[in-house]
C-alpha cells in the first residue's frame, strides 16, 4: 500500500481530526468549493442554454443562411424573385454542413378585425419548409399542411390572437398594397388551424405563416419564382465559413446573409455570456483555491509534531508533503461531490419544473432555459480539481521548512 495515502486516510478517518481546530475551518473550504461548483454549473448551463434557445429560435423564423437576390437588400418583404431551378436545389451538395434548403417567401400586409388591425408579415413557405422548431412552439391547434392544393390555413402567434381577439378556426381578412396599381389593395381570408408562441416577441409579433402560393399569387408570380432560399447548418459555430463557402457555390446574381450579420446586435449581447462565464469560473475557482490553501495551512500547522516525527523516521519532504496533499485531494473531491449533487439537481428542477421566470421582452425567453451537456460538466470538475491541487503545491512547499527538532518540541 502506498505508505503516504495510507498516512492520509488514517488522517482523515481519525475522530480527532473531525473535531480539532481545523474543523471548521475545513468545512468553510469544503462548501467555498461546492458553492463554487454550484455558481460554475448554473452560469454555463443557463448562459450556453440561453445562447442555444435565442439560436434556435432566430433559425426557426429566418434559417441559419439566407440567399435571396442581389438587390433585396434582405428586406423582410420579397420584392424582386428568383427562380426555384438552381443546382444547388432542393440538395445543396456543393457545401459541407448544410442538413436543410428550403424556399421562402415574405410580404407585409395588415390583418384588420371589427374593432382592431395590425401590421404583419406573412411568411410563404411550401411543401419542403421544415417544421421542427415549430412543433415545439405550438400551444394550440395543429400544423398547416401545405403539401396538396393550395389553402387558406395558418399558422399565428398567440401574441396576435391575443391582441385581435381571435381563436382557432376563425378567419382573418388581411389587406396587402397592390404595388402595381397605386392605391390599391389586395385582400386574402386565412383560416388559422394553429396557434404558435415562440416567447421571442420580435418576431412572434410579425410573423403569420402560411402557403408560399398565396405569396406568388399576391405578387403575380409564376410557380417557379420564390423570394428566398434558407439554409440550416449542423454546426453553428461554423456558420461564418459555411456561409462564405456557399456565397462562392451560387450565381453571381444571388447573395447571401447569415443570421450572426441579420440580427448582429442580438449574436454580440449573446457573446457577452462567453467571457461572463470564464469570468465567473475565474473568480469561482479562485476563491475556492484560496479557502483549500488556508485549510492546508490550517492542516499542516495541527500536524506539526506528525511532521517532525515523519521527518526523523526518514521521510523526505516530498513524502510528508503527499501525505497533506492526499488530504487535500480528499477534500476537494467532497465539495465537488455535493456541488455536483445540489448544482445538477438544481438545474434539473428548472428544466422541467421552470420556476425560475425571465422577461421575453429582455431576454427572449419566458423563463431560464437549461443545457446540460456531460463533456462540460466533466471538464469542469477536472478542471477544477486539477487547478486546486495546483495552487495547493506551493504552500505545501512550506513542510520543507520545517525542522524535525523543532517540530517535535512543537506545542
């Protein structure tokens, strides 16, 4: 058996030890690291699920690429078509890392009701359009199916519904401007067959999905003409490169936009999280070593005559210095234990609970989304292990110090 692990646990599982002078203070380093942990898994979780929530829900609403023509300027209102027969339709093989292509179409129009009207863009979209995101979203109701003949059915935010006085079934009269006859308008009656409610009010009080072939209709286009294509990525942190290499992919009349330069303000506030957690770990793991060194401190004054009679049975300085700094290692291992236990627990308590409420009109979300990914959580507590154990070697450094004589007259 290794004679300095052994010295250690004899330490650790003597009675005397659990209620000596040091006790306290032990503990006091035990909980500084399990609340560091606490903090450490609650900023990353929250923070890169936050990051990941307002992601998915930007794609859900715009994709992650864009392509549209050169002088759309990426307006929210389709003016000038391009034509669906590209080569890289319906199967964009020419770039790595695009899972979906799908076509789009916007107009601005205005819903008007006996007593209300609002302003609203219809989002046009056909039988490839991918309703992932927005299974998740609907709160009542079901799913438009624009797969057959055209129809007038729907998809509308509870936001809307709520402002208009609306319910499934009814139907919308909404007015478009005819842009070719000045003064005029163009009415459609849509029937909504669902209710969606994203929490990103930016958009959820905009956006009314329906079929693509009301779009074209309304803008007397042909079958073949679309306002847009949007493309979705298997990795977002990519999508800078992706969406270089598909610009260079398409013709020279058509442009791309990612959604990190359409919505720039939005990906900058969402940056900020990345250096608030390192900072957050920094200042965690920080204070958590400062409390471990004091405990050692704290250990290896207590134990000064042990140190002394080691010392004179032969015992290098490295060898005493194991003996404390398996000690050590126990304890940081008890912190991380409970941190792991009440952080994770508390974590999975909002993530299905959802007690913890956030402001949509700040934060884009109605309450603290949760992430929790094991390769995180891993190199956290190795992390954090290893970097404790780290600060703990220099003053462990002090037992070379010590002298046997003088150590074991020590009072």
């Amino acid at each position: 058996m290794n004679f300095e692990f052994f010295i250690a646990r004899r330490i650790i599982a003597a009675k005397d030890y659990k209620s000596s002078i040091s006790a306290p203070i032990i503990k006091i380093a035990i909980t500084a690291i399990a609340l560091g942990l606490i903090m450490m898994l609650i900023s990353i979780a929250t923070g890169v699920g936050l990051q990941k929530k307002i992601r998915e829900k930007v794609s859900a609403f715009n994709g992650d690429i864009i392509i549209t023509n050169f002088d759309t300027n990426f307006s929210n209102d389709s003016q000038i078509p391009i034509s669906k027969t590209q080569d890289f339709y319906p199967n964009f093989t020419s770039a790595e890392g695009i899972t979906h292509i799908q076509v789009t179409a916007s107009k601005s129009g205005v819903i008007r009701t006996e007593t209300d009207f609002e302003g609203i863009i219809v989002k046009g979209v056909g039988d490839d359009y991918d309703w992932q995101y927005f299974k998740d979203y609907l709160v009542e109701g079901s799913l438009p199916d624009f797969n057959n003949e055209l129809n007038d059915d729907v998809l509308l935010s509870s936001y809307l519904v709520n402002r208009l006085n609306l319910k499934i079934g009814e139907t919308v009269r909404t007015f478009f401007l005819d842009k070719e006859s000045k003064n005029s308008f163009r009415s459609r009656g849509f029937t909504i067959v669902g209710i969606y409610n994203s929490g990103f009010q930016q958009f959820d009080k905009q956006f009314l999905v329906a079929d693509i072939r009301h779009i074209q209709r309304l803008n007397r286009w042909t079958k073949d003409q679309i306002g847009g294509f949007e493309l979705f990525v298997d990795d977002f942190d990519k999508i800078g490169t992706i969406g270089n290499t598909v610009y260079n992919e398409i013709g020279s009349t058509l442009d791309t936009q990612t959604i990190r330069d359409k919505y720039y303000s939005i990906f900058e506030w969402l940056d900020l999280f990345d250096f608030n957690i390192v900072l957050i770990i920094g200042i965690m793991i920080l204070v958590a070593g400062i409390n471990m060194i004091t405990a050692l401190l704290v250990l290896i004054l207590e134990r000064t005559q042990m140190i002394g009679i080691l010392k004179a049975l032969g015992s290098s300085d490295w060898s005493v210095r194991k003996v404390f700094l398996y000690n050590a290692m126990y304890l940081i291992g008890v912190g991380l234990f409970w941190g792991n236990f009440i952080g994770i627990g508390l974590l999975m308590i909002q993530k299905y609970f959802k007690l913890f409420p956030l402001n949509p009109d700040t934060y884009y979300v109605s309450e603290a989304p949760v992430h929790l990914d094991i390769d995180y959580i891993l190199i956290l507590n190795a992390g954090t292990f290893a970097l404790c154990l780290l600060m703990l070697l220099i003053p462990s450094y002090i037992i070379a110090k010590i002298s046997p004589v003088k150590a074991i007259r020590f009072e």
